[in-house]
C-alpha cells in the first residue's frame, strides 16, 4: 500500500500594500455615497417641514372660516405704550396661540392661564415666576411647528426680565408686512406699522389727501385681514414663512407663543430695509433679542461673528423685536405658505431691491404687501394709494 502525505496548503495573506488598496476603495466609495445619503435625508426632512407649514396654513384658514378674519400676528394693551418695539409689558396670545384648537392643541391652549387671553392681558403670557400656568404652557413643544432641518429648535428660549424664560421653539413665522413693528400704537399718523391705526398697516393719512402705501402682510400688531382685503389675490400674497430658531437660549428667533419680529412674525423683510430676502446675510439684518448673539456693525456690510457664519445677523434689540425675514437651513432657499394655503419653495435669488433701496417694488414686495395692487410704493410715499388700503381704486 502507498503512504500519501497530506500535505496542507499553506494560507497566503494580505499584504500591506493590498490592504491599503482596499482601504482605499472603501473609503472612495463612502466618500461617493455619503453626499447621496446626506441629500436623501436633507430631502426628506424638507418634505417634512414642507408638510408641517401647510398644516400650520391649514389652521390658519380654518381660523379664518370659523371667524371671518385671520388671527392678529400679536396682541398687547396699547394703553401707555409709547414703542411697540421694546415697549410692550404684557403679551397676549398672538397667532398660534389663537389657531391652537384648530392645530390638534386644544390641550395646550387651555393650559394657558384664561385672564391672560383677553384684554387687558394681565398677566401676559411671559409672566416671570416659576410653576404658573402661562410658563408650563408657553414651554410645550409642538412638534408641528418645527421643522426637522434646523437643529437649535429644541433649546428652549430665555428671555429674563421682561420676556420671560422657558419659551417653546417655531419654525413658522406670520407675515405682518414690509414694515417695521415699531412706533406708538395709539397714533393714526404713525408712519411704522405698530397697531391698525398706524400708517403703514391702514394705508390712510388723515392729514393728507393721499394717502401713503399699503405696506401691511396678512396678521400684524392687534391686527389681521379678512380675506376679502387680500386684493392682490390669496394665491399671490405670503402668509406664513420658515424662520429659523435662535442660535443661543437668549437668541429670540423662532418662539411660538411670543408674538412679534423674529419670535412668530416676518416683518420689514423687503425693500425699504436691511434685511430684503430669504436667508439675507448683510450685517444687522433681523432686529432681534439676542444679547448673547447680536452687535451692531456697519449697515448693509458683511456680517461677522458666529451670527454672521450662520447667515443670521443681527441687531441688538434689547427686550424687544423690530423686523425679521425669512429663513432656513435648506440649501437654496426657504419655504412660504400662500394665502390660499399652498406651500412654495422660494429661491434666495428671488428678485428683490437690495439694502435700504428704497425703491419699489420687486418681485418679492409684491409677495408681501397684500393690497398694493401694483402701486406698492417706497418708504418716502412713492405711488400712494388715495383712501387707504381697503378703498377701491
């Protein structure tokens, strides 16, 4: 009999040089499918967001159906107060807190402290203090007001003093108007847009035959719009747009039940202003409450800081809120709800006038005055509209 060796194969490995070729290709092959992963997630939470604003649009029109008129962008006692910028106490109920029970938030709404509600709004709804009921309300996270791109909205705002702490975060913000919210309330001859009185807001100077433009948005200070004066067509006039949420605690941008500029309000974001456009990055755009975060620098320069990397300048406005535009962490734009309810993405090269030009109008003004009817003017009282904004031309 023949003895055969079993004679085991030896086991070749990998050298280092085939090694590293592997890594290699491994590393290539991320590095291709990464960016399609990342655009794939940016696209879905962009659909989400999308979907979350016509909900928001949704409630708004459903406001609108059940009383006529759509919600005030915000509500305070104009008695005593002298500069709605930085001048309100006591803050009512603005818009969202007013289109809750018709958000699926019913709960929430009646978490609030009822006297707070109505006028005179004392306490308001940033009552200071600790376990009241307008501070565990006003602190609810509601998840369809944020939108799953922006990153800071679940930070909490703190607002101390006056504003108050513990606020919940939007993504969603009301157009007042082409406007600043600033001035005195009680006056029919101011030229901001600071109640339903003011110029900028009714359109109609009793001092003067003519009176100067229509600069008024769809919800303002104690003040909305029927629908009816919605003249330019509520498929063509911006209700509702993204903004995002502060980059620090005490950054007041993006706060559901505080009713003003960058809190829940988008207002003098078009020409006549510093902050003309979606995601606008000149210095000192959005007039804000951002102690932390703002500074004042050279108007209409370049922005500098952690706020001017983020594409979110701004000016200090201690206690209190003058103009915000539009904004979002998509790549080339921001999402707006139209009057009608249908959502458009917007492009950030949509055509507008630039810094303080006040000329008007352009594309974008058009989408945010309500009843300019083509006659939307400047700052300095260009093509006004004779009677005011709501007399037929």
């Amino acid at each position: 009999m023949t003895n055969f060796r079993c004679v085991r194969a030896a086991r070749r490995a990998f050298t280092l040089v085939e090694l590293l070729v592997v890594i290699a290709i491994i590393g290539i092959l991320v590095a291709l499918l990464l960016p399609a992963i990342q655009a794939a997630r940016e696209a879905a939470r962009r659909a989400q967001c999308e979907a979350n604003l016509h909900n928001v649009a949704l409630a708004v029109l459903n406001y609108e159906s059940a009383r006529k008129i759509l919600p005030e962008g915000m509500t305070f006692d104009p008695a005593g107060i002298s500069r709605v910028s930085d001048g309100i106490k006591d803050y009512g109920p603005n818009w969202i807190v007013k289109i809750l029970p018709y958000l699926e938030s019913q709960s929430v709404y009646d978490a609030f402290d009822p006297v707070s509600l109505k006028a005179p709004y004392k306490p308001g709804l940033n009552q200071a203090g600790t376990g009241n009921r307008n501070i565990t309300a006003r602190a609810t996270m509601i998840p369809v007001l944020l939108c799953p791109s922006d990153g800071n909205n679940r930070t909490p705002f703190q607002g101390g003093g006056t504003l108050g702490n513990g606020w919940g975060r939007t993504n969603y913000a009301a157009s007042a108007g082409r406007s600043f919210l600033y001035g005195d309330p009680n006056s029919d001859t101011e030229a901001h847009m600071a109640g339903p009185r003011s110029l900028a807001w009714s359109g109609k100077d009793p001092t003067k035959p003519a009176s100067i433009p229509c600069f008024r948005g769809v919800m303002g200070p104690n003040a909305g719009v029927k629908l009816s004066q919605i003249t330019d067509g509520t498929g063509k006039t911006i209700m509702l747009g993204e903004i995002r949420t502060g980059l620090a605690e005490d950054d007041g941008r993006g706060v559901w039940g505080l009713g003003h500029a960058g809190a829940s309000l988008v207002a003098a974001y078009g020409s006549g202003g510093d902050d003309d456009g979606p995601n606008f990055c000149g210095a000192n755009a959005d007039d804000v409450h951002a102690p932390s975060i703002c500074s004042t620098q050279p108007i209409c320069g370049t922005a500098t800081g952690t706020a001017g990397a983020e594409c979110m300048a701004c000016s200090l406005t201690t206690n209190g809120f003058d103009q915000a535009t539009v904004r979002s962490r998509h790549p080339g734009g921001v999402h707006v709800a139209m009057a009608d309810g249908s959502v458009q993405f917007i492009s950030d090269d949509v055509e507008t006038n630039g810094c303080y030009l006040t000329t008007c109008c352009s594309v974008w003004d058009f989408m945010i005055m309500s009843a300019d009817n083509g006659l939307g003017g400047s700052l300095q009282g260009l093509s006004p509209r004779v009677g005011g904004c709501d007399h037929a031309l």
